[in-house]
C-alpha cells in the first residue's frame, strides 16, 4: 500500500529526516513512537503529501506521488488520505453532520449519496444523535468520533493520525484505540499512527521508532 525509500527531509540547518525506508502493507495498523523533535509527524506528513520530502521516493496505491501535479496530488489526497489531528479542527459554526461531509464535498460527491455514507459512518461511531451539534456541544470524545468520521468520508486507502488521543481521557483514548481495530476489520484500511500512547503502540501490527531522524523496527 505504501512504500518509502530514502525520506530526507531538512528545515534551514536541521536535517530532520535521514533516509526513511518504510514499506506497509495494506490493512497493517502500524505506530510510531519516538521522543518530540525526532521527526515523527513530519514523517506522517511526508507520507500524506502535506510536505515535500527533500530527498527520497513514496508511492501510495500504486502512484508516484511526487510525479503528481499540485491540483493532482491534492485530488489524490481527497480520495485516498483520511487525516485525525490530536486537535480535531472541526469548523465551529458547522454541525456535526456538516463537518463530516465537508471532504465529501470538496470531491464534489453527489450529495446523496455522500449523506447516506456519513449517516453510515455516524451510526457506526455511536454519534448518529449528535449529528444536529455544533462542536462546542460536543464531548471530547464525541468530536474526536466526528474527526474520524470526516477522515473516513471518501473512503481513503489510508488513514494517518497524529496523536489522536492526545487530548483524551484513558477511557475515551482506549475506545479510540478500540475503534481504529474495529474499523480496519470493517473496512480493511491501513492506519499509521503516531502516539505517546505506549499501550496503544504495542497493540498495533508494528512498532516504529523514530530516533535522530532515523526509523527502527
């Protein structure tokens, strides 16, 4: 599903990245873990095509995404990337329903049908009577669910996350951690996952540690 070979990646003088191999398979749940600064979420930005690796190659699905235009890589992004934050960035003046469908939207998805599949994803993730709500009336947890649920709008082959359970509680974290297993039985995709969440690292197919720029398994 994924392949990266040789990831540099420098800020000025800092060199961040030093040669990531990485290859996944799809349906793999794999972590990374690693201290702050040693290149973690710049790798899962790399590897969703937010950022532009110095150095190196990635394909996803198949395509070279550094072959791809702007407007092609970013309607690469929309069908085949989900993203979850540790800060869920909903649009506050939306309601859950309106949050999740935004992706879908952006795709241009007959609404239809792109209603039926968030109502789909709403039931699924236990939200379905919060779909009326602005965020700020929801739960943490509950945002974090419509999150989710907007990564998994269009259907990506592969969902990245970012700590995503860095501003929740134990039991609300270990339920999303429950879910991420849950959904890749569901759906089949593939998840990478950066936390701080030693158990939830140790629950995954495979564990990569990050270290001075560098990825150990």
């Amino acid at each position: 599903m994924i392949k990266i070979e040789n990831i540099h990646k420098s800020y000025g003088n800092v060199e961040v990245l030093k040669g990531i191999d990485l290859s996944v398979e799809k349906g793999e749940i794999i972590s990374i873990v690693g201290a702050s600064g040693a290149g973690k979420t710049t790798l899962l930005q790399i590897i969703g095509t937010l950022e532009k690796p110095d150095k190196g190659n990635i394909i996803i699905n198949n395509t070279d995404v550094n072959a791809l235009s702007e407007k092609k890589l970013s309607e690469f992004r929309n069908s085949n990337i989900g993203f979850v934050f540790q800060f869920h960035h909903l649009l506050p003046e939306f309601t859950a329903l309106e949050n999740i469908l935004m992706p879908a939207m952006i795709k241009q998805t007959p609404r239809k049908e792109m209603e039926e599949r968030a109502r789909l994803l709403m039931d699924f993730l236990k939200i379905s009577h919060r779909a009326g709500h602005k965020p700020s009336e929801l739960s943490g947890g509950e945002q974090q669910r419509v999150a989710v649920a907007r990564a998994l709008i269009n259907t990506p082959a592969v969902v990245l996350a970012d700590e995503p359970s860095g501003n929740l509680d134990s039991v609300n974290a270990r339920e999303l951690h429950n879910l991420f297993f849950e959904l890749r039985r569901q759906y089949n995709q593939t998840f990478i996952i950066v936390t701080h969440n030693e158990e939830f690292a140790e629950m995954a197919d495979r564990k990569i540690t990050m270290k001075d720029g560098k990825s150990i398994e």
